[in-house]
C-alpha cells in the first residue's frame, strides 16, 4: 500500500493549536531558518513543504509541527497565568504530544501481537521514529555493542522474513535515539514517542480487538440466519452429521472490505473445506475477493447452488458498486503524485 | 568436604582445569573455598525497597509508583512481561536488574545457572556471560566464545550439559550476531 503523503498539518491549523497567530508562528519560523548551525532546524521535505510557491506558506509534517512546538516551549514567554496552566494541566505537552500520536496512528497498520507482546513493522518503526533505515540500523548496532543488547523474541523478532520490533524493542531504540542524535528536536521526538506511544498503540489495540468482536457477533448471526447450513452444498449441521466445520465467509473479503467486515449481509456461511477450496480457486487467502469472484467460483465448480447464486447476485448489487479503501489510496496517491503514477 | 560446598559448575571447572593445566584439583579445590569463604565474609548492601524504587524511578524519570503506572515509557518497556505485583520487593529487583542494572551482590555469583559471575536467568548480559568485550571483539572471538560455552552446555555432554542453559547461550549468541 503506498504510504501517504505526511505534511498534512496546515499552518492555520498549526497556528490555532499552538494558539498563536499565523504571523506569529512565520516569525519563530524565520528564527529556525536564520541560524543554521544552532540546534534548532526545519529542513524542507522532512518537517514542510511550500504548499503555496507564490506566497511561501507551509505545510508541516507531525515533525515540523513538533520542533515548533518544543522550541516555543522553551523559548515562548509565558505569562505567570500559562506558566500555572502549563503545570496544572501539561497543556503545551499534550499539544506536542498530538503530533506524535497522529504519526503513530498513521503508522501502526503492521502492529500484530505475538507471544503476549505487541510488534510493528520496521519499516513502521522506521516512520514513527522520524528516522531512516541507516540510522535505526546504527541504533540498533549501538545498542547490540551496550551491555544489555536487544533480546530476540522479546525485542524483535522475524515474521515471514521481515524485521518486526516489539513495543519494549522500540523503547529502547527510542531510548538510544533520544540520547544519540544530532539535532535537539529528533531527540526530543524520539523521547515524545516513549511518552505518548504506548497510550496510542493500546487505543490501536483496543478497536481491533472491539473490530474482531464485532466480526465475529455478525459471522455468528449469519450462521444462525443460514440455520447452521452450507449456502452452497446444502449440508446441515445435524446430531447425525456435524464431524464438519463451518466458516462464515467474507463475500467482499474483510481486510480489504474493511467498512463491510461486520455486516452480516456480507457474509455467507459455507463449509470449511468449500471455504478453503473458494480461496485456492481465488490465488490465496491474502488476494482481495468479491461477491463476483464466489459467483465465478461457484459457477464453475458448483453450478447446481442456484439458490446461492441468486444470493449473492443480490449481495453485488447491493454492495457491487463499494470501493476497496486501498485502491481509494492508490487512486488519492496517484492524484498527489502524478510522476509515480506514470 | 569441598565438593559439598561449591557447586557444581564450579567443581566441573575445576576439573577441567586440572586437566588441562595440570594443576592439582585439591588445590584448585582449597582456593574456590577460600575465595567463597571471603566472599561470605563481606556480605554485600542489599538495596532497601526505597532504593530499588528510587533508581527505577529515576530511569522511567517519574516522581512516584502512580507516575510509573502511568508512564507511556514504561508499559512500553514492559510490554509482554508477566504482571509486576509492585508491592512486593522481588517485583521491584526485577525492574532494577531489567532497567537499571546489576543488583549489589549479583554482581559475582557462582551457582549452576551463572556463567562468568552472572546469573544467565537473572540477567540478559551476553557479552559478559561469553566473557569478551563488546567494543573490541571480532566475529572469530563470539564463534570461539560460543563454541566453548555450547561444548560444556550442550544436552549431550553428561557431565555438565544442561538444555535450558544451552538455549539461553543460543539466544544470547543470536543478539549480538543479529543484524537490524
């Protein structure tokens, strides 16, 4: 799936969140830009893009947004009032804070859990840390060198030969990047990833598991709706004949459909072995399938299921005319990035 | 007498040493007992329940056991662990030899789970448990290293080898030949 693109922060909305005026915010920007060997730097391409070349507006990456708001933090003037606020309620912090969230919001699509831990990506590591392949290669070559080196299995493991880092796995990268790296605020993003990070991948993990839930309160009411019975062979679940498995079918497939994974009309009760023979028959259960995809099955390997055929005529038409959201990206990105597209 | 009081793994050792240098095992014997004997001697600080907390803390930079409860950085860090009962003092040795370090006293521990003074159960220490030094160490000097310690550990020596230990050694050799 293409990644999207990451300035996405306008500086209006910068602007109000810092609760600042715009005026304000281009002019702590001219502060970044007049010193560049202080440690304070916005780098285009990394933290903004001149989304208007005529007038020279901004959009910023979570980044960009959060070195501005680190760098107003200590060096904004506070009132005694902000000042009480600020230690009353972390206001200023959580604001930073966001910034990291959002990135690892858009950035946990690999989180899986294994062994009672939680693993990401590295290429998802590498997003969220707002540094590249090279430098978490040195960190983590940094850190096999330190006295307690990265534990395989805990910290990191390879899932289907790719890296994959554990939720403790990435602490301690952060950890190593945030006492390491040149620049004040990748260091301080690094650290802000420690802070906001775990809240953030719970809440990710909180609405899978409520997804799951869902998915599987409709594939059981589906099941109850067929009467325990395969749509396609007609075979029931009896006390004489119940040595088999039943599977509730995504028609539109659920990770690629994931608006449609728990509506029960998207789902169709089948035997198990019918099940696997449908996903041989489509090249793999990874491959997206439709509602046109089973027709096309069962009609070449199960034309007598008349009934299941009308069925899922139906189904196409009523959800014939949805939209993969990954082929929206695709589309969107296509849209952003005509170079790529050609 | 002597072989009551030390433990296995070092009367192996002495053994081995023997054989190898030719020195005579009963004074070999003598001098694992002196040196434990001292060691009793002195028995090392154990850290109060204040302390232990005092040094997690300072490592998650929270203020309090509510702060750390709290802390993003510190369910991140533990992670997949088995739940800490942080009332109990156990709970909190084993944050501080997971995130702070070694525990005064554990420091040089002799028993049939340590290698080179370090508890390999207790402690993930690979560099220390294959006795080399991490900076200056090359790829000959880990296989070298791994090969005497899988020799004496592997489940098919009779005299000393010992299939959990074996796949403790295994694992520590994967982390520091790992790449990112």
């Amino acid at each position: 799936m293409p990644r999207q693109s990451k300035f996405t922060i306008k500086d209006k909305e910068l602007a109000d969140a810092l609760e600042i005026s715009v005026e304000a915010l281009y002019e702590v920007i001219a502060v970044f830009d007049s010193d560049p060997d202080d440690e304070w730097e916005l780098k285009e391409k990394e933290h903004f893009l001149i989304d208007n070349q005529k007038w020279g507006n901004r959009i910023f990456s979570p980044q960009g947004a959060f070195a501005i708001a680190k760098y107003l933090d200590t060096h904004g003037k506070k009132s005694i009032w902000d000042r009480i606020r600020e230690f009353v309620t972390h206001h200023r912090q959580k604001i930073r804070n966001a910034f990291v969230q959002k990135t690892v919001h858009e950035n946990s699509s690999s989180l899986v859990a294994r062994n009672n831990r939680h693993f990401l990506s590295k290429a998802d590591t590498v997003a969220i840390l707002g540094t590249s392949y090279c430098r978490l290669n040195t960190a983590f070559k940094e850190l096999l060198q330190s006295d307690s080196p990265l534990e395989p299995g805990a910290d990191y493991d390879d899932i289907d030969g790719v890296r994959y880092y554990s939720l403790s796995g990435l602490y301690r990268l952060s950890q190593n990047l945030s006492q390491m790296l040149k620049s004040k605020d990748r260091r301080e993003w690094c650290k802000a990833v420690d802070v906001a990070g775990k809240a953030t991948f719970q809440a990710i993990i909180d609405a899978e598991t409520k997804r799951n839930q869902r998915i599987k309160k409709a594939k059981d009411a589906a099941k109850r709706r067929d009467k325990q019975t395969c749509q396609i062979t007609l075979v029931k679940r009896t006390m004489h004949n119940h040595d088999f498995d039943l599977a509730g079918h995504h028609i539109f497939s659920s990770h690629h459909y994931p608006h449609l994974s728990a509506v029960e009309d998207n789902i169709i009760t089948i035997e198990s072995t019918v099940h696997s023979e449908f996903h041989q028959w489509n090249g793999g259960n990874s491959n997206a399938c439709t509602a046109n995809d089973l027709l096309q099955f069962i009609c070449e390997r199960y034309p007598a299921s008349t009934k299941a055929i009308a069925r899922i005529a139906e189904v196409d038409r009523i959800f014939g005319y949805t939209q993969s959201p990954l082929d929206r990206a695709q589309v969107n990105n296509q849209r952003i990035s005509p170079k790529k597209a050609a | 007498m002597a072989k009551k009081s030390i433990s296995p793994a070092i009367f192996n050792k002495i053994q081995q040493l023997s054989e190898t240098e030719g020195i005579d095992a009963q004074i070999l014997e003598d001098f694992a007992l002196f040196v434990l004997g001292n060691r009793r001697a002195s028995k090392p600080k154990v850290l109060s329940m204040g302390e232990l907390k005092g040094a997690v803390f300072a490592h998650f930079e929270v203020s309090s056991t509510k702060d750390m409860r709290k802390s993003g950085a510190y369910r991140m860090a533990t992670d997949g662990m088995d739940k800490l009962n942080l009332r109990l003092k156990e709970s909190w040795e084993q944050l501080y030899r997971q995130f702070v370090g070694i525990l005064p006293g554990e420091d040089s521990q002799v028993g049939e789970a340590c290698i080179n003074g370090v508890d390999i159960f207790k402690y993930f220490k690979p560099w220390t448990v294959f006795g080399l030094d991490a900076k200056t160490s090359s790829e000959q000097d880990i296989k070298q290293a791994y090969r005497q310690l899988s020799k004496r550990y592997h489940p098919d020596n009779k005299d000393s080898g010992n299939a959990r230990i074996f796949d403790r050694i295994n694992l520590m050799y994967r982390s520091i030949t790992a790449v990112a």
